[in-house]
C-alpha cells in the first residue's frame, strides 16, 4: 500500500484555542523539557534565559507546537511532587506566555489538577498524558471539562519501573484493546480531539519498539491522529552503539519509517531536522513542497 493511501486519505484536524489545526500535512512537536533529568537534555532549559532561547528556536524552525514537560519520565526517573511539577511549570509557562502568547503550547502531564491549572491560567492547548488516566482516572473528566485536545499514550507500568523486563503476549494486540477501551470512554464523555500515542520505549523492549514501528500502521483503524515520539531514544542510539547526543542521523530515518506508516504529529528535540523530513515526505507523497 502506498503511503498516500494510508496517511492523505484521512482528513483530521485539532481544535486548538479556538484555532483549527489541520494535520492533512504532518505536524511537529518540539519538545521542551524543564526537568533536571531528562534522558537527553535534562537540566538545560530551568533558566529564563535558557527556556526563551529554546522556546525561540523551536518556534523559528517551523515547530507547531511545543510540548513543555515538568515531570521526568526518563526509565527509572525520580517521582516529584504535583507541588513540584507546578512550580516548574508556573515558571516556565509564565516566561513563555509573555513573549509568545499566541504558541500553541502542549503540556506533558499525567495529573488533573496539573491539567486543568495550565489550560486556565496559561491557555495550554493540549494535554499530552503518558498514563493514558492510568494514574489519576479522574484525568478524563478533567478533559471533557477543559475540552482541550487529549495525548493518549500507551504504557506498561511506571517511569520508575517500566524498563524492568516489560513482557506481552501480543504486544500489538494489548496496545489495541487498551486504546479501544480508552478510546470508547473518552468519546462516552464527549472528548472529540483525542491524539494516540503507541509510546515508544515506554514499557517496551528495542524488540518491541521495532514490532511496533513495522505495525504502526494498525492503529490506523481508530481514524484518529497519530503522535510519534521516537527522538534519540534508546532503541535508536542502543541498536547503533552510540549516545542520545549523537543519535539524530537515526531518529531522522526512523521519522520517516513513521511518517510512511501514517505519523500525523512527530514528537522531536530536533526541529529543523524533522522540518526537512517532512518537505521530502511530502515531495516523495505528492510532488508538492507546498508545506508549512
């Protein structure tokens, strides 16, 4: 099958702030992570400076959105107190908000009370939950309140234990169910925008990662946008014997292997990069370089 067949025909689009977002292209999201430990640049952005001279560079580059993230979920990250991730987040969305207030801002959080503070005081966009409400299912009700545009990601276990030995006896037929179930209760409760997320590396062997790229295109059935985080992740810098800091090379191929199985958002550190992939995406789909 084509990849025009499997990602042009559909027709999807984000209500964001009152601005539509049509996602018939593909969109990026540049990530944004105001965490002292994050897997890759964790401690880098906890500074004004710092955290506008980033906001400033993904947005220069083309970055749709930017998903900022106070709460590490690195494989055996440090749990932090819903106070603590406030904080963070009180700051960085106050010094972001006041330079670029009309950024479509995603925040990555698994707590309802976190969700429903940024998209009131700080008009957040989009709430990018890796537990999928496994953590606080009272999260769903949140977002049929807010009614903001949902991440539904998939994982098993936890940050702080999810790397340990993760095992399905069918890994693709799991994270289906597990979607369909979510999937039926949120729309029960009239959450429309909902965004899936299979959750590379989350609960998730290299094996698994790779069986789950190569079948990405399973999830198509749900007739929903497909977000993708694959950004100099293990299963990229592990497999080459390399680092995160030298695995973009990497994450570049694995973008497009995404975007021809049908990614509607990619999820990257690197934004320039994943810019230029996308123009040669669509060159390679259409013929056109019309893209934003």
């Amino acid at each position: 099958m084509k990849p025009k067949d499997t990602f042009f025909s559909r027709n999807f689009s984000l209500n964001c702030n009152g601005q539509l977002i049509d996602l018939n292209s593909p969109k990026i999201m540049g990530i944004l992570n105001i965490t002292p430990d994050s897997f890759y640049d964790g401690g880098c952005y906890t500074t004004k400076e710092a955290i506008l001279n980033r906001v400033s560079t993904l947005l220069g580059e083309g970055a749709d959105f930017i998903d900022v993230g106070a709460y590490s979920s690195r494989p055996g990250a440090q749990d932090i107190s819903m106070e603590e991730e406030l904080k963070r987040l009180h700051f960085a969305l106050g010094i972001i908000r006041e330079k670029y207030p009309e950024a479509i801002l995603s925040v990555d959080t698994f707590r309802a009370d976190v969700a429903k503070a940024v998209v009131t005081d700080y008009k957040v966009a989009i709430i990018n939950d890796i537990s999928a409400g496994e953590a606080e299912p009272e999260m769903f009700e949140r977002i049929a309140e807010l009614q903001v545009p949902y991440i539904l990601m998939h994982m098993k276990g936890k940050p702080q234990n999810m790397h340990l030995d993760p095992s399905y006896d069918n890994m693709v037929k799991e994270i289906f169910g597990f979607f369909s179930q979510k999937i039926n209760f949120l729309k029960s409760l009239g959450v429309n925008d909902i965004i899936i997320d299979p959750g590379f590396g989350f609960g998730k062997t290299i094996t698994h990662n790779y069986q789950l790229l190569n079948q990405l295109d399973t999830f198509k059935i749900f007739e929903l946008p497909l977000m993708i985080g694959l950004s100099r992740k293990s299963m990229i810098y592990k497999v080459l014997d390399t680092t995160p800091e030298k695995a973009l090379n990497g994450t570049t191929a694995l973008n497009i292997l995404a975007l021809v199985n049908g990614a509607n958002i990619l999820r990257v550190h690197d934004v320039a990069p994943a810019m230029e992939t996308l123009r040669l995406f669509e060159r390679y789909v259409t013929g056109s370089t019309n893209l934003k």
